[in-house]
C-alpha cells in the first residue's frame, strides 16, 4: 500500500484530489440529508407523543346523563402521588384485583405498582385453582368455591371499611358475585372488559358469541379438560399459547407475554358454566363502572358495548389501542381510570 501512494503520478494525484473533493461534499450533503430527517422523525415522534398523552387514555361517558364529567388529574396527582387532601378525603382507598380466566395475581404486577406510588392500596391474590394457589383446577366446580379467596378477604374487613372492587375479564363473575353476597364492604365495582352479566346469565354466555354456544363448545371443543377421565363431563379448558396470543396479548410487551406464556393455568369449567342469581336489592344497589378496551380479540368491543347497554352501568370508560389485557399493553391508561374512578364522589 505503501509504495502505491510513493509512485503516484502527478495526474494521478490530480484526479484523486477532485475526487476525494467531491466525495467529502457527497459525504456532507448526505450527513446534512441525514441530520434533516433525524430532527423531522424527532418531531413527528414528538407530535404523536404529544397526540397520545391527549387522546390514548380513558375517554369517560356518563350513563344516562347527556353531560360528560371528568376530573383533572394533573391537578389532583403530583409525581405519581395524589394530593393529600384528595387521599384523605377519598372514601374507599382499598384496591381489590380480581383476575381473570387463567391468570393469577401475578398479572396486576404494573398497576400494583402505579396504584401503591399513587398512595392508593391495592390488594390481588389468586383465585381457587389459579396461580401459585395449590388447589387442582379440576375439583373447582362453583363460582362461590372459585372466589373463596375473595369471600374470606371480605369477611375479614372491618365493618366500617370499603373497598373498590376491580375485576378482569370472567374475573367479573366473582366482582357480581361478591356484590350480592356482601353489598357494604363494596364501595364501587370496576369491570375490566369483562363478563358483567345480568341476573340468570352465565359467565360462559357473554363469550358465546366468540366461542359458540356452550353446548357447542362442551361437544367439540379441542381445548377441553377431562379431569375425571374421558367419559365424564370436562373440567377445564385451555387455549394453546399461539391463540393465547392472538386472543389476549395482541398489543402487550413480548416480556408481558413470556410472563403468561409460564403463569397461565387452565380454566375450571363449573364457575363460568354457572347462572348468577343477582338481586335487585343488593347487586343492583351497586355502584358498578365499565371499562372498554377498543382492539380486544377475546371480547370484542361490540359484545362489550352490548354488555353495558344490556346491563347500564353508572359510568363506562374506554382505552383505545388496548388488548385485552390493558394491564400489560396500556398499564398508565388503566392507572389513570381508576384513579378517577377512586376519585368520584
């Protein structure tokens, strides 16, 4: 290389003069043409960060009430923590989680988080069967023995002591269920897309739609569990991990889906497949909210909107771009709502 460069000719070094000039003005205009659409990308990123702090959270509609009422949260939550004056006057502190069909308490792992540096005090565990609860999935044959958990949580509770209740998907069986049975320890139930049937329904029916009808899908399902051998009655049920995927995760971080991937157990037939009998006297005395999510494969926003019109709540609140699980895939937008839900008088 050396010696190339030593017997360079004079015409040589001419030439590959204008040419190292045009090159390095080549090299500054494409490093100009870069620099450019660096700062335009940064400003459109920017903008749509911009759009999503407005527009990618709870958008609230009151039942029944042609006014729309929101709280300023800005004002009432200072970095992540909720006025003092806000936490004090607040009625119901307690957060109950509630889980859905095959998860466990390890899915509120984001909004315990927010809610506890909020000031708030959140509480999930595992349902019967669900989780790291020991109990084999296959001998839980009722709602009641399904949301024992729940039941003694509540039994527990000082008489003068509230809480909110927060259930996700069939979790929202167990949220009815507990309404009816121990309407003063509830100050408000919150249904996470989930199933808020009306007296005489079944879990399984708001899902009926997406799944067929439950004799359909007793006869021929592939998922089904037969825990108790294969010429009696199915158990359980569990999707395969790629529908899983499609059906709840289809906007949740890939970390959030190994998560499931590892945690999820099957699903007890008995408690989904049971009617509700909900009494006007105590489940409908109840303050009950509904939150949509606007891109959920397992429930999708039409049956969730048929819900709350068959069923009107006192208030419906929806998060857009969100799966299934907006814990995982829009975990600050689900904080933002119950805060607010908190907040109501």
């Amino acid at each position: 290389m050396g010696n190339r460069f030593i017997c360079m000719s004079k015409k040589e070094t001419k030439d590959n003069g204008s040419r190292s000039k045009r090159v390095n003005r080549s090299q500054r205009k494409l490093l100009a043409d870069e620099e450019f659409l660096h700062k335009q990308a940064l400003s459109m990123a920017l903008h749509q960060h911009q759009l999503s702090q407005r527009f990618d959270g709870s958008m609230s509609r009151r039942i029944g009430s042609t006014s729309s009422r929101r709280h300023n949260l800005s004002e009432s939550v200072t970095n992540g923590k909720l006025a003092p004056e806000i936490l004090e006057n607040l009625k119901a502190k307690k957060f109950v989680l509630i889980h859905g069909e095959g998860f466990g308490a390890w899915c509120w792992y984001k909004t315990i988080s927010l809610l506890e540096e909020t000031g708030l005090v959140p509480t999930a565990f595992d349902l019967t069967g669900s989780g790291i609860e020991l109990t084999d999935t296959n001998a839980v044959c009722s709602l009641a023995e399904y949301s024992k958990p729940l039941i003694n949580f509540l039994q527990n509770l000082p008489e003068d002591e509230k809480v909110i209740l927060v259930g996700h998907s069939s979790g929202g069986a167990c949220v009815s269920y507990a309404m009816e049975h121990f309407p003063q320890k509830i100050s408000k139930a919150i249904f996470l897309c989930a199933t808020m049937v009306s007296n005489g329904q079944r879990p399984f029916d708001v899902f009926a739609e997406e799944l067929g009808s439950a004799e359909q899908f007793m006869e021929g399902s592939k998922f089904l569990i037969h825990g108790n051998g294969k010429d009696k009655p199915p158990t359980g049920f569990m999707f395969e991990k790629e529908q899983m995927k499609g059906l709840y995760f289809n906007h949740s971080p890939t970390k959030d889906i190994a998560l499931a991937m590892v945690s999820m157990r099957p699903v007890p037939l008995g408690p989904i497949m049971e009617k509700l009998s909900l009494s006007s006297e105590n489940y409908g005395k109840g303050r009950r909210f509904f939150i949509q999510t606007l891109d959920d494969h397992a429930l999708s926003p039409d049956i969730q909107e048929k819900l709350v019109r068959e069923n009107p709540p006192e208030g419906v609140f929806k998060i857009k771009t969100s799966d299934h699980c907006p814990f995982f895939s829009k975990p600050q937008a689900l904080h933002k709502i119950l805060v607010e839900i908190a907040q109501l008088p």
